[in-house]
C-alpha cells in the first residue's frame, strides 16, 4: 500500500505528540522571543542608518543629484558627458539579465520540491 | 594621488591560510577558496556541515525557496546551488553555527594587499558600516562609518572608494530609466512597473522563477556593479594607475553578492570588474588579525573622487531606501520643485509589503511598493504577471529589513545562544532519525 502524505508511523506518531506537548508547554514563549528580538535587532540597525541620513555631520546632502562628485562624473567635460543612461553609461553600468529558469525546471523534474 | 603605490603598512608578519583552510570568523566557519568566473557553475556559497547539524529545522523557515531540505539522516542540507539564492538567512539564523560559507577571498585579499605592484581598492557597501562596530563590542547598530575608512587605510588599501558614491550614481541612472518608462508609457520593451536591481538575491530569483518579468527589472547594476568598472576606467584615470594593476575588493554586508561578483557579464572594464567580494565578518577579521585597535581609530573620510556620498545612498542598506532615495530624485525631476523635507518616511519598510502613494506636482500618485522577503515579491511578482498591478516602481530586497540584516553581517549572538529545551529537542530528533530502521 502506497503511504500517503498523513499516514504515521507509531514511532513517527509518539514523536509527533512528543513535540508538539513539549512546544506547547516551553517552546512557544521562548520561539516568540527569539523572532521578537531578531527584529528588533534589525529595526535598531535600520533606525541607525536613518539618524545617520538626517545627521548633517555625517551626511552634508541629501540627494544624490546634489553630489559634487555624481556632478564631476555627468559634467558637460566629464567621464560620462552623456548623462545618465548615455551611450557610455549603458556600456558600463547597465546590464541585461539571462533567464534561469531551465535550472529550475531541471531540478523539479529530478523531483525536486521546492517552495516556489 | 601621484604616488599610486604607497608604502604598505605591516602585513608581512600575517600568516595566510592556504585554499582550502576551514576558518572561524566571528562564529561562523569559512573555507577560504577563491574562485573565478569559470567555477560559477555548480558553486555552493553556503552549505550545512552535517556533523553540527542537530536537525532543528530553524534554517528551513528562513530559507524562501525551499532549498534547504531535511536529508534521510535528518540533518539538512542544500538541494542544489541552483535552488539557492544565496541569501544566507539560513546561516545567520542557525542556533548551532552550522550553516558555513563556502567562498573566503580573505587570504587572497592579504595577498594583494602585501604585493606592492597591486593597487587593492575598497569598494564597501553602506549597511557594513552599521553593524562593523558589534565586531569590536559596540552595541547593535552603532554606525562606525569614520573608523571603518580608517580601519580599510590601515590595512593598506591603496584607495579608498565607496559603493555609497555609486549608489549616488544608482539612482542618477535608475532614476532616469524609471522617468524614461514613464513618459513612455511602459510600452514596448520597457514595460511598467520598474523593479529595483541592487539586491543580487533577488535578481536570482527573478531570473529562476519569473523570468517572463525580466524586462520589468531595471538594466542598471547595483551600485558595486557600477564601482567595479568605474574604478578600472574613471578611477584609473582619476589616479594615472595602470588599470590592470588595480585589484577591487567588493565588502559587502551580503554572501550573495559574491555570486554577483563572478557573473560573467561584470566584465564591462575590459577585465573582471569585481576581483574579490569579502563580507562583514569577513572585514572584522582581517581587522583583528592585522591586530588594529578599531574603536581607537580616528573617524577618517573615504578618497573623495570615487567615494563622497549623501544621505540618499546611505539608505540604500535598508529596505526602502532605494525608493526613498529614488523618489528624493524623481520628485524634483518631475515637479521642477525643490523636495523641502527629504524623508520620505511612509515608503520606510521593516518587512512585508508596503504600497504607497506618493503625490508629486505635475504627475499625480506616483504608485510604489517596498518589498521585503522573497515570499514577499513572490506575491508582487505574480500580481504584475496577471496585469492587475497599477504601480509604477517597486523596490525588492531578500533579506527582511534590507542589506543591514544581510547574510554576511555579524550574527545576532542570542541566535546561538538557543534554549536549552529546544537543543534537547534538536539532539532528540536528531539521535531519533539517525536509529530509524529502514
């Protein structure tokens, strides 16, 4: 008989219940906790970066088209005289971007389950 | 500038670790390998070494596209680089520091920072400096930018250039396509919404899974992906420095920009663009085994010509700012007005969707989103593949809250330290499926 998704196991059924009591009873505070202080950590970074922008001691401008040295680089006498998206600019800066898909489609035929 | 090959600082008594060489650096366990262009292919970046998994299953969780998958021993492991955006979340959320990192160019880095024919410049993205300082004992999220660019000069880098500047550059070309596809209309092969490029795990991902949206992503390269070609062209030319002697070293607060590193397509200078892509962590440790005393340096400023900067790419490393940074341009492009007040405080994301209007005289609503999490633009993607979405721009980063959470930054010292239980829970499971009877 083929096993379906849903069919356990007695082992497989007592560790199941095993778990879900222990997290029921310990793990749900302390799994919360540790999601809580991950983001915290992160909206602290975020919060620095902010205060930095609006800090005129770090940052004098606030607009990159106000940049002295983004000026040099588009001047009419400059290295991308152009401007921006200029024929130069294109050669260096831009890109195109090549379809990956076939790898993927490759690994779910292997049977391969992802999420996507 | 004139004296391009400046007199290099005390490198020469730093034993460097052969290729191949497993090495700890702020908790987390690098192979040192440099690998080329050529070794792209079926490169792991990130892998779990199995003999520290206990099999918890936290890393799956974090892993948006499922590439990170229990094995029959219940440890976990990546299916196939293919499958992995390279995100790292996995790594930086591991309670065991079993998730590694399979690229280190540390020891080449020293390498050339030794050899006094190469010019080793800097090219650093702007979250690094936000989280550097937790390397040394600062609390989370103390900016160090200062003593960062000291730190890089001491080490012996020849000049000291900023991705900061070329985020400037990011939204001066960025900026100008999106105003191209909107007096366009979005018509043709520039169709509308426009979707940021900066974040190379999101560029991977929309190359794997939504490749019919390819032409929706913005042509530009990220900001490091402009730096690399503009130091080897512009930054040559600024400082008379033969090109081929110049060696970039990418620092990044990231482990998929390394990949981003070795696409074939960065090579617009005639020569790699990118030689070397090293993270936060990284950094930290050629710090501490150069032995400098980082928060006794002095706060010092990047070489101005290829490194000055404002407020608007420093934003560039959280999640809405590129939008912001954006919209700081377009704003007045558009209104011919000038923005009185720059923060632009509701396109400012901590995770999830964030969809705004913001009015510019002239136009009208301007329609944004700001996306955080693959699983998030997974949503925004398929809503722009069905045509129902009306926005005009939409901002994507991998990680949720943007590049300072990145997979290549100081991980959160509470993370390894998990709790008791749940590592009694994990060695259970583990011992439970290692004695299965098959």
């Amino acid at each position: 008989m083929k096993k379906g998704r849903w069919d356990l196991s007695r082992r497989s059924f007592m560790k199941a219940s095993g778990l879900a009591c222990g997290y029921a009873l310990l793990g749900f505070r302390t799994a919360k906790e540790s999601v809580a202080s991950v983001l915290d950590m992160v909206g602290i970074r975020q919060q620095s970066v902010y205060s930095a922008d609006a800090n005129p001691k770090i940052y004098k401008l606030r607009k990159s088209q106000e940049n002295p040295m983004v000026k040099k680089l588009y001047a009419k006498d400059g290295f991308l005289k152009d401007g921006p998206c200029g024929h130069h600019s294109h050669e260096l800066l831009h890109t195109h971007y090549k379809d990956k898909s076939m790898f993927i489609k490759a690994l779910k035929k292997k049977g391969v389950e992802l999420a996507m | 500038m004139s004296e391009a090959i400046k007199k290099k600082p005390e490198l020469g008594s730093i034993k460097v670790d052969p290729s191949g060489t497993v090495q700890k650096t702020e908790g987390v366990n690098y192979t040192i390998y440099s690998p080329r262009v050529n070794d792209l292919g079926n490169l792991y970046f990130v892998e779990v070494d199995s003999n520290v998994c206990e099999g918890c299953g936290e890393c799956e969780t974090h892993c948006p596209t499922g590439a990170i998958q229990e094995t029959k021993d219940g440890t976990r492991s990546i299916v196939d680089p293919a499958a992995c955006m390279n995100c790292g979340q996995c790594l930086t959320h591991c309670p065991y520091g079993a998730v590694t990192e399979r690229v280190s160019y540390v020891s080449e880095v020293f390498e050339k920072l030794k050899d006094p024919d190469t010019v080793v410049v800097t090219m650093t993205a702007p979250a690094v400096r936000y989280a550097l300082g937790e390397c040394f004992g600062t609390p989370v999220g103390t900016y160090t930018g200062g003593k960062m660019q000291a730190a890089l000069r001491r080490l012996g880098f020849d000049y000291i250039w900023d991705n900061e500047w070329t985020a400037d550059v990011t939204i001066m070309e960025e900026g100008t396509e999106l105003l191209e596809r909107v007096k366009h209309g979005g018509k043709g092969d520039k169709p509308l919404p426009q979707f940021t490029s900066c974040c190379p795990g999101w560029i991977k991902f929309c190359e794997s899974f939504y490749p019919d949206l390819i032409p929706h992503l913005s042509t530009c390269k990220s900001p490091v992906g402009m730096l690399g070609p503009l130091a080897k062209t512009y930054g040559a030319e600024q400082t008379g420095v033969d090109p081929k002697k110049i060696y970039t070293v990418s620092i990044m607060p990231c482990i998929a920009k390394k990949y981003e590193g070795l696409r074939p397509e960065m090579h617009a200078s005639g020569q790699r663009d990118i030689d070397a892509t090293i993270n936060t962590r990284e950094l930290a440790y050629m710090i501490k085994k150069a032995g400098i005393n980082y928060m006794a340096l002095p706060d010092e400023e990047p070489d101005p010509v290829l490194g000055m900067a404002t407020g608007a790419a420093t934003i560039f490393g959280t999640s809405g700012g590129v939008m912001e940074a954006a919209l700081r341009l377009a704003y007045e492009v558009i209104s011919g007005k000038t923005l009185a007040d720059p923060s632009i405080i509701a396109v400012r994301t901590a995770n999830g969707i964030n969809k705004v209007d913001v009015d510019v005289p002239g136009f009208g609503p301007v329609h944004i989103a700001v996306v955080s999490g693959l699983d998030n633009a997974a949503k925004v993607c398929e809503e722009v593949r069905a045509g129902t979405s009306n926005l005009h721009f939409i901002e994507v980063m991998t990680c949720p809250g943007g590049c300072v959470n990145g997979g290549g930054q100081p991980v959160d010292p509470s993370i390894m330290e998990a709790s008791v239980f749940k590592k009694m829970v994990a060695k259970v499971n583990k011992r439970f499926n290692m004695r299965k009877i098959a």
